[in-house]
C-alpha cells in the first residue's frame, strides 16, 4: 500500500468498512441468485429482475442521490444506510417468494443509491489527489476481493447451513460496517465544505445535476469514457444476468460452479487492481478499449464451449471468469481513477451521481433485452452476440483512439487560449 496512505487512518477506516460491507454482500448475492437460479429454478426473466429490483432505484434515485450525498453529512448517510440494509438484509432470510425477493433488493438499491457517492465523495475527501489513482486501485481491489472471499464463502456456508445463515451475516456485517464509519474523522476538507454547506443547500436539485452534467462535457475524458462505460456496460448486461441459466444448458454441471464462476472474475479484478496500484502512469482510455475487448472473448468463449457441452466445465468455466473479471478491472479502475482526479471535491457526489445514473441506466435496459433474447433466441446465442459486439465496440475505439486523444487535446488547447484572452 502507499506509505502515506498507510498512514491516513480515515482511509484505512473507510477501507475496513467497505472490505466487511462488501463481503457480505457478496455472501448474500450469490446465495439469491443460487436460491432463485437454481433452487426456485426461475426463467431468463426473472432472473433479469433480481438484477433490475437493485438496479431500478439507483437509475430513478441516480441524478438526486449525487446531490444528496453534497448537501448531506456523508458520514450521516452512509451510517444510516448500513443500518437499513442490515434490517431488509434480515427480511430475505425468512422470504419465501420471489417477490420478497424483488422488494427488498428494490428497497436496498434505493439506500446504495445514496451510500455510493457519499463513500466517493468521503474518499475525496479523506485522500489528496496525488494518491487518488493509488486509493481508487485499491478500493477496488477490495471490492473484487470480496468477490473471490464471498462467493467461496457462501458456497460452502450455503451446502453446509442453508441460505438463512448466509444472510444473518450479511446483516451483521452492515451493522459493523456502520460502526466503523460512526468514528470516521472529519477531514479539513469535510470542514472546508461545511462553511459553503447552506450555499449549496440554496441550489435545487436539478440545478446541482444539470451542474455534474456539464462538468463532464468540459472533460473531455470524462465524457468519452462514461459514454465507453455506458454502451460497454449495456451490452456486456445482455448476458451478464444469464449466467446461472447458462450454467444451465450443461450436462451434469456443479451447483457450485456458478459461486466459481464469480469467484475467478473477483480474483481477475484483484490482480488488475493489484497492478495497477503499483503501474499509475498508464493510458486510461487505451486500457478501457482492452478491458473491453478481453470481456468479449471471455463471455463469447463461455458460450461456444457450453454450446458444444465441452466437459469439465468447473475448470473452463472459472478461467474463463478470470479472464472476464482482469478486463473487467481494465475498464472500470482507469475511469474512477480518473473521475476522482479530474473532479473536485465539491463535485464529487453531483459528477458520480450522473455517471451512476447512466450506468444504472444500462443495467435496466441490459437485462431486460437479454432476458427477452434469451427466451425468444436462447441463452447461447445472446452470449455470442454480446461478446461479438464488445469485441467490435474495441476494436472501433482503439482504431479511433487517436483520434479522440487529439480532440482532447485540442479542447484543452481551446480552454486555455480562451482563460489567456480573459486575463489578457
């Protein structure tokens, strides 16, 4: 880790909170979409709205809960948050319908909605820019560490206890994730803010969104990346959803091979996150088109050797998650870092607060057509199709990558002819 990070205890605090939140998430999620999936046995469709029932509130509440986590003590929000959770947590251990199910992740993506750019906006907080891409990478080495420990947790809690358990510690690690950031300490930017805190409580809604929104046209990154990160996200939600009906389409296929399957995209994650902590002098975009890219094949290889029935599936299977998961690291890691960088701290939640809304977006419509494409066409051919169509997405934008660097060059070179007119 970096020294001075080491040192922040803000950070570590916030990091300890999100490393014991995020595992029990991972618990509960895998042992969902095993309980519905495979259990309940649950159609294309319906597996597409386990996805929607979190991704639905955090598209609607997207554009407000950026403005919320500005005006708002962040510490505040996300400690509530936590509390809340932990409760709805409680009520999907004793659920016996599916829509049970669907209501309380509904009611949980509202409340992850508001923590997400509260922990952003704390992370800026709590870190000076020069260490954001080192803190951006390691957060997300975390989540996708979680993603390795969780799932191999819920999959051997789950064949040994049943669900209930798993969920009885996801709720208690929401309401210790909580505890940790109740002695979060405030930053001399936390202070800095709260003397301009009434200011920005005098600006509606709206105007805050319409605010993050044109901070992101005048970065030019920015813009092209959230517009990579959209369009590469709604494709990649066609299939993503579809795993465990995939899975399906096997002979004599392992319950366990789907808590594999994302076990090794968390540990892909964890190793792009690992190299990228250490190697920060890289090309955001050119990584992004590669990150792509690596999901295509991973995704398009997925469903070419289930179509064949190739067996030893709980070996192919993980590899190629792994593969998925590394690029996956690739796209995503570059463009927080850079949001993070790019963006200051009195923007933080309205600039996350429009990217959140615009991936979210993706994650509603991806799944709807992908269980619509999977029920009309099969589950097969939807994967192949969005694997071919990530792999040509890359392929177009790193054949026009240079093109976009020099437009981002030449929007720069305009701002600062415009700024030396202005003072001139």
């Amino acid at each position: 880790m970096n020294t001075h990070l080491g040192k922040n205890k803000g950070f570590i605090t916030l990091m300890a909170a999100q490393l014991i939140s995020s595992l029990g998430d991972w618990l509960s999620i895998v042992a969902i979409i095993t309980l519905v999936g495979l259990k309940w046995e649950a159609s294309p469709m319906e597996i597409s709205f386990i996805i929607l029932s979190l991704a639905v509130p955090m598209a609607l509440l997207g554009p407000f809960a950026g403005t919320i986590a500005d005006r708002f003590n962040r510490k505040t929000l996300m400690v509530l948050s936590d509390w809340v959770r932990a409760g709805l947590i409680l009520v999907l251990a004793f659920a016996n319908s599916i829509w049970t199910v669907y209501v309380c992740l509904f009611l949980i993506g509202m409340l992850s909605a508001v923590f997400v750019p509260a922990k952003n906006g704390k992370l800026k907080e709590l870190v000076p820019d020069t260490h954001m891409k080192s803190a951006m990478s390691i957060t997300s080495m975390i989540d996708s560490g979680t993603k390795v420990l969780g799932p191999l947790l819920s999959g051997l809690l789950v064949a040994a206890f049943g669900t209930k358990l798993v969920f009885f510690i996801d709720s208690a690690t929401f309401m210790v994730s909580a505890l940790l950031l109740l002695v979060l300490p405030k930053s001399n930017k936390d202070l800095e803010e709260e003397k301009n805190l009434e200011e920005h409580k005098k600006d509606s809604f709206k105007e805050e969104f319409i605010e993050g929104l044109t901070f992101i046209k005048g970065n030019y990154f920015l813009m092209v990346g959230m517009m990579v990160l959209g369009i590469s996200l709604l494709i990649l939600q066609l299939s993503d959803a579809q795993i465990i009906v995939l899975i399906r389409e096997l002979s004599n296929v392992s319950p366990d091979l789907f808590g594999y399957i994302v076990t090794s995209a968390g540990l892909g994650m964890f190793f792009s996150g690992l190299i990228l902590a250490k190697k920060t002098d890289y090309n955001p975009l050119q990584l992004m088109f590669i990150g792509v890219c690596g999901i295509g094949v991973g995704f398009g290889m997925m469903a070419v050797l289930t179509s064949i029935d190739l067996s030893l599936s709980i070996l192919w299977g993980p590899t190629l998650g792994l593969v998925a998961g590394f690029a996956a690291g690739l796209v995503f890691i570059p463009f927080q870092a850079a949001v993070q960088t790019d963006t200051p701290v009195h923007m933080t939640g309205r600039v996350f607060g429009v990217i959140n809304s615009v991936t979210t977006t993706a994650t509603i419509i991806g799944p709807l057509l992908g269980g619509w494409l999977a029920t009309v066409i099969g589950v097969i051919p939807t994967f192949i199709i969005t694997g071919s169509l990530l792999i040509l997405m890359s392929i177009i934008g790193y054949t026009l990558k240079s093109k976009i660097e020099r437009g981002k060059i030449d929007v720069s070179e305009s701002k600062q002819g415009t700024q030396g007119a202005a003072t001139s």
